[in-house]
C-alpha cells in the first residue's frame, strides 16, 4: 500500500487563536509526523486554504459575516513558523472544507498511487473530516494520527473523531506511527 501525507490547514489565521499549550502539542506531533514520512520517502502535499481579498470565492458563511481569514498573499494564508514544507513538497489550495473539492487532489492521488492517506492538521470537526469522509468515498484507506489532529472546538472534534474511528477512517496515536507509515 502506497501513502501519502497530508498537512491540513496548518496555517497562521488558523491557529492565532490557540493558547501555547495546545499550539505546541499539536506542532510538535506534526513535526513528529513529518520527519518519519520524510525519512520513509512519504510524499508529503501541503492542503492550505485561500481566498481573494474580496471574498468572491469564500464560502457562504464567510461573504455572510464579512470573514477574512487566509487571505491569499497575507500572513494570516502562511503556514505556521514551526512547520517547514520543503520546496519539494506538494501543494494544493482548497476553498472549501474538503481537500477534494475542486482541487486537483483526486489527479494527485492518482499520479502519485496513494492508496493510503495519512491526514495531520485541523480542525478536526471540519476540514479534516470531510477530507476523510470524501477519500473514504473514494476507496482510499484513511489514517488520522491522534495527536496531530486538533480544532479549537474540542466537543465537536471528539465527537468527530468518534463518528469517524474504524468506520471512516483508522485512529493511530503518535507512539504507533511505524506500523502506518509505508
């Protein structure tokens, strides 16, 4: 089985609300993944969200509340400092939750032979879920690392990861990554 990793919204905007702890927990879990997929030859593609300065391509929600978040060229779209993507990585934009949506990754995935997705990031109530619904959908295999997930709305994301374990997708603490990274 051929895997892939993807990095999910790991972006400045994102995370500027999270106290330290938590912030450093994730990051550091992160990191933790993306040395092991990069010392097993991993491919690992960087899933961010942006959108133009006007909002023409924001979700509703967000031409609703006049919400600007991760607008392309600021700070707020950069992935956060403690994160490293090597000009190598891989890259696709989204404009929805979904790392599927009219993106690309389907062609990737395909190209690459990704029968695997190992999924890192947040939040886990929202993007990581429905990127791990739809790659269900499509037949592929999906690993979410435990510790490398998070959202700043913990009820929801625990219930999401609840909804989501050995039905959606297989739940790994950090400890075991080995058996998963191949």
């Amino acid at each position: 089985m051929h895997s892939a990793l993807l990095i999910i919204d790991m972006q400045n905007d994102y995370i500027a609300g999270w106290t330290v702890g938590p912030r450093e927990r994730l990051t550091s879990a992160i990191v933790s993944v993306i040395a092991r997929a990069r010392t097993q030859g991993i491919p690992i593609v960087w899933i961010t969200t942006e959108f133009r300065e006007d909002l023409s391509d924001a979700f509703l929600e967000m031409k609703t509340k006049n919400a600007r978040l991760v607008i392309e060229g600021t700070k707020g779209a950069g992935i956060v400092a403690e994160l490293e993507p090597y000009p190598t990585n891989l890259r696709i934009t989204k404009k929805r939750y979904s790392a599927f949506h009219a993106t690309g990754l389907d062609d990737l995935i395909e190209d690459l032979g990704a029968t695997r997705l190992i999924m890192v990031g947040i939040n886990t109530h929202a993007c990581i879920r429905m990127s791990a619904i739809d790659a269900y959908q499509r037949d592929l295999d999906v690993i979410l690392i435990e510790e490398a997930v998070g959202s700043y709305d913990a009820d929801h994301a625990q219930s999401s990861l609840d909804y989501m374990r050995d039905k959606i997708a297989t739940i790994v603490p950090l400890a075991a990554i080995d058996t998963v990274l191949t």
